[in-house]
C-alpha cells in the first residue's frame, strides 16, 4: 500500500517528465508553469489511493489520472481571473505575470489536455470514468457560478451555500476517488461508498478552511487570517451569524461586507471576528464541520475491503479535516 506521501512524489515525478512547452510558447509556457507552482495533487493522489485499495499496481492508472490535476489547475486559472487574485502558491497568477487572454486560452488548452490524459486510460469503465469526468467538470462550473452570484445578494441561506461549497470544492475530490475505484473495477457499491467520503471529506475541508480563516494561527494556516473578511466572502461563519444576530449585529455586518467601512481592514477584520465569537459562530462551525467528517468516516467504514487498507485514506481524511486550528 502507498502512502499519501509516496503517491504525493510518484504525480509530482510523473509531471516533472511530461513536457507541455511548444509553439506558440504564449499558449504553452503557462500550463508549464501554472502545473510547476506546487500544490498538493490531491486529487490524482486521491484518486490512485482508491485505485490502491483495490489493486497493486498503481503504474498503469497514473498518466491517465493525471488529467485530474491539469483539470483542477485550469478551474485555479480562470478562478483567479474571475477573483482578480495577484498571488497563487506565492508566485503571480497567469493573468498577473502575462495577460487575461493568454490565461483564458491557456486555461482552455489545459481543459482539453486533461481529456488527453484521460483518454490514455482504456480499461472496462472507460465510458463511466469519462461521463464522470464531464458531469463533474460542470459542476464546478456551476458551483463557481453560484459563488459569483452570491458577491452581489445581502444574504445567501446556509443550504444554498452548502450547495455551492458541495459544487466547487467537494465533487472533484469525490470524482477523484470514484474515478480511482472505477478504473479497479471495484464494485457499484464501493464506488459510490467512496465517492461518498470524498464529499463529505471535501465538505468538512472546505468549512475548516472557512473556519481557519477566522480562528486559525496564521503561521499554521499559511496565509493571513481574515482573507474572506476583507474580502467580503459570504462564509458558512458569517451566514450563519447573520442567522443568529441581533439587529444591530446583522446591520453592522452587512454594511462591512458591502465596503461601508470608515476604518482599515485589520480593524474590520478584528470587528467582525468579534462578533462571530459573540454568537459562538466558531464552536457552530467545528459541530458542522464534525458532523461532517463522522459521515465521511461512516461511508469509508463500508468499503469492502481490509479495514488495514484503508488506514492510509482515513489518515489522510484526520490530517486535512483535524488541521491546527
């Protein structure tokens, strides 16, 4: 059995050895470098860890599973535009260091790559894996549709949220897995069992990442807390604040994260954390966050397999989901 860390070294090889600069180099030389600024490789890694609890020999699956990471690393490009982010893994986003256009077209060649590597994999479910793959590429989309459209409305309810976090974050890590379980052609029951922890776990991820922004160690998290405040992101914490607020609460609250605010953004950062803990917003969110994880465990539990075979994906759900606060 793999670790996440060895599975972690065997992508971050295999990338090493595909070469993607050609001419014309303005269209190529960004994916190069969008796939070179680092990253987790969740999602392949992922991937070939369901494939591993099921077969042994990871070699064959991993050029085709690569096509997860450049598919997630296209939706970071166009994101960044969308956002008008500057900064990406500590290094200027591509629509920052070249221009908008080349970002989106290298996005877009980046997409049609993912279905190259894809296309490698020739196995009994291929038709399954790639309609996978395609219901899953739009539901990002319209998860991030969603997350747009959520910037310009003063109130956002906790399940249409849940929803778009579901869209955007959790169903690429639950493709990856059922994709993984696919190509070992594991059974219907543990292909769905793990697409179901990949949910639930990308959920719980996403809420932490939400709650860590508020109350985590800045120094721990790896980025300044506060981010989603200053930016006026509509989080789980601040939905549900805004659920359980008084009146004056709740107006204060909405003025900030509409940019009615006469101070600096540390102080509106300090403010609207204050009231979070006023309200027991961050115990609210550890509660959701658990309940969450519990139904991950649960569904991955199912899986017929070894319970030693699964160590490695239950360890890995406790790091991601149990990070420092």
């Amino acid at each position: 059995m793999y670790t996440f860390e060895d599975l972690q070294h065997i992508v971050n090889e295999a990338l090493a050895q595909e070469e993607f600069v050609k001419e014309p180099s303005d269209l190529y030389e960004p994916i190069q470098y969008a796939l070179d600024s680092g990253g987790k490789r969740l999602r392949p890694v992922l991937a070939l860890m369901a494939y591993n609890l099921f077969e042994d020999d990871i070699h064959s699956k991993i050029k085709p599973i690569l096509g997860l990471e450049i598919f997630h690393n296209f939706t970071l490009i166009h994101d960044d535009i969308m956002d008008r982010a500057n900064m990406r893994r500590n290094k200027p986003t591509i629509h920052n260091k070249w221009n908008d256009n080349v970002a989106i077209l290298s996005g877009d060649a980046m997409f049609i790559k993912a279905y190259d590597y894809l296309f490698q994999y020739q196995g009994n479910n291929f038709t399954e894996v790639l309609k996978t793959f395609n219901q899953t590429a739009l539901m990002v989309c319209e998860g991030q549709q969603y997350d747009m459209n959520f910037e310009g409305q003063d109130s956002v309810k906790e399940q249409e949220y849940l929803r778009m976090i579901e869209l955007k974050t959790a169903v690429l890590l639950a493709s990856g897995l059922k994709i993984g379980a696919l190509m070992a052609d594991a059974s219907n029951d543990d292909v769905g069992l793990l697409r179901q922890f990949g949910l639930f776990m990308g959920m719980a991820f996403q809420l932490q990442d939400d709650y860590l922004d508020a109350f985590g160690d800045a120094e721990v998290f790896g980025k300044k807390i506060g981010g989603d405040i200053a930016a006026n992101k509509k989080t789980y914490l601040f939905i549900k604040t805004l659920e359980k607020a008084n009146e004056q609460d709740a107006k204060f609250l909405l003025n900030v994260f509409h940019s009615e605010f006469s101070g600096n953004a540390e102080e509106k950062i300090q403010q609207v954390i204050a009231i979070y803990k006023k309200y027991d917003i961050h115990k609210l969110t550890r509660e959701k966050i658990e309940a969450y994880f519990e139904k991950a465990h649960e569904a991955l539990a199912k899986v017929s397999v070894n319970p030693d075979r699964k160590k490695h994906l239950s360890g890995l759900a406790n790091k991601l989901v149990k990070r420092k606060m």
